[in-house]
C-alpha cells in the first residue's frame, strides 16, 4: 500500500510581518519661508516610510484646508530624509494651505498642514483699491526697516487699515498712534486735518516717498492746490503700472485728538 504526502507551505513569519505592518509613509511638514506675492518656499521630513518604497513625495497646496494629491501639486521624488520646493504660480494676497507627502504602495500620508498668504505688490493694490487708503500703527512707519518698499505689504509692518475713500472722508484711528496714507491720486489730495483742527505740515515731521519730487503742496489747509502725491511711473521694483506715494510724519495722531479727516480736491471726487 503506497501513501501519499501532502506538503503545505506557508510564507514565513518574516514575510507575513512585512506584509501586514507596512503602513502609509509618515511625513512631517516644515515652515513655509521666503514668501513674495506669487512664490514661496517649503520644506518636508520622510520620518518613515511605513516599511514599503516610497513611490513618490513632495507638496500639495491650495485655498482650502486639507490639500491632497488631487490638488496642486509636485512631485519631488525624495525617498527618504529632508526634501523641499519652491510653489510658483501663486496668486497675489492670497491664503494658502500646504502639506508634505509621501505615496508607498499602502497609500499616502500627510504631513501636518501649514499655512500662509502671499504678499500684494503695488501693481495689484494700486488695481485692488482706488483712491486712497489709510493705514494707522503703533511704530513710526518710516523707521520700519525697508519702509521705502511702501505699501507693498505695508500690513507685514503692524500696519491696519482703518478705511479707504474716493473722496473727503473723516476716519477714527482708535487708539493707533501714528499714521500711512496711501493715495491712488495724482493731484487730488488738498490736505490732512486732525482731530484737534490742525493740518499736517510737512515741515513738522517726514514725508516718505519714491520717484517723488515734491509733495509740499498737501500742507497746511485746504487751497486748492493739490498735492503731487503719486506721479505715473513704474512701480518698483520693475513693475509696469502706475504707483502712489504715502505720506506720514512724527507727531502722532493721539496727540492731536486721534482720527483725521482726508480732504479731496473739488472735482476729484
């Protein structure tokens, strides 16, 4: 009588546990730097790679929380260690949310989300807001470094906007001690009042300004004359669309009763 054997093979126990302990990559998020209005930089970590080959990292970003490879994206390729990217494109004064990846064949994981906002450049505030605006702080503009970069991004300064008009208007600035206007006027803006009825006086404090050669007409009450207040140029640095000049000086505005009023000139409004 002959037997027959049947020999039953299973994976190992080392497969087996390859096999069910590969998870998802596990990705870490770094600070987004070097931010400008249509660029910026970010940094990724593969911290592990769930025990499966990484088939593919980088970044994903848009407008809404939680960006997945389905939105905007790269494909850097990193495999293990620190990786980063440069996300172009961007729109201006924009907010966005950004995340690390990792793909291995279980799927994808995510690094924790990072968010930011582009800057606006003076073509595109000039474009975003006519007339004029003011701005109110708590330190000297023109002491900020690189304030001559002007209302650029003028709100990364500590500056808020109180309002914005087209013609005279009267604005509370709260308890802001000092005081950026920006004007979108080539020669609308007559004068400055305070509170207190004083009048700005360019002989009293600073007046900042870029591609300008004279602003001495704002002064003092209403005259008529309207001040050179923004000449048709290029915007710096580079740009092709007109730029305003801003105006501010060294006396605060609590100091003369807080709040002022913006005068236009007639026929400008």
């Amino acid at each position: 009588m002959g037997f027959v054997i049947f020999l039953i093979t299973n994976c190992t126990s080392e497969e087996k546990d390859d096999k069910t302990e590969a998870t998802v990559p596990v990705v870490s998020t770094n600070d987004v730097y070097n931010i400008t209005y249509t660029t910026a930089e970010v940094g990724g970590t593969i911290v592990s790679d769930g025990k499966s080959k990484i088939l593919g990292s980088g970044f994903c970003w848009g407008r809404g929380t939680s960006p997945t490879i389905d939105s905007t994206h790269t494909s850097d390729g990193a495999q293990t260690g620190d990786f980063r990217t440069n996300m172009t494109n961007l729109e201006e004064g924009t907010t966005y949310y950004v995340r690390a990846y990792a793909t291995n064949a279980v799927g994808t994981g995510y690094g924790s989300e990072k968010t930011f906002t582009t800057g606006l450049s003076c073509q595109t505030m000039v474009s975003r807001h006519p007339g004029y605006q003011v701005w109110a702080g708590n330190t000297p503009y023109f002491q900020e470094t690189n304030h001559y970069d002007y209302f650029y991004s003028i709100d990364k300064y500590g500056y808020t906007l109180i309002g914005e008009s087209t013609t005279t208007q009267t604005f509370n600035t709260g308890t802001y001690k000092y005081y950026v206007i920006v004007s979108k006027y080539w020669n609308c803006l007559d004068a400055i009042q305070f509170s207190d009825g004083s009048y700005y006086d360019h002989g009293q404090g600073y007046t900042l300004y870029t591609g300008l050669t004279d602003v001495s007409a704002i002064t003092g009450p209403p005259d008529g004359i309207y001040g050179k207040f923004g000449y048709k140029t290029l915007c710096p640095p580079g740009g092709t669309a007109t730029f305003n000049g801003y105006i501010t000086d060294d006396a605060t505005i609590t100091s003369r009763g807080g709040g002022l009023k913006v005068i236009v000139g007639i026929g400008c409004q």
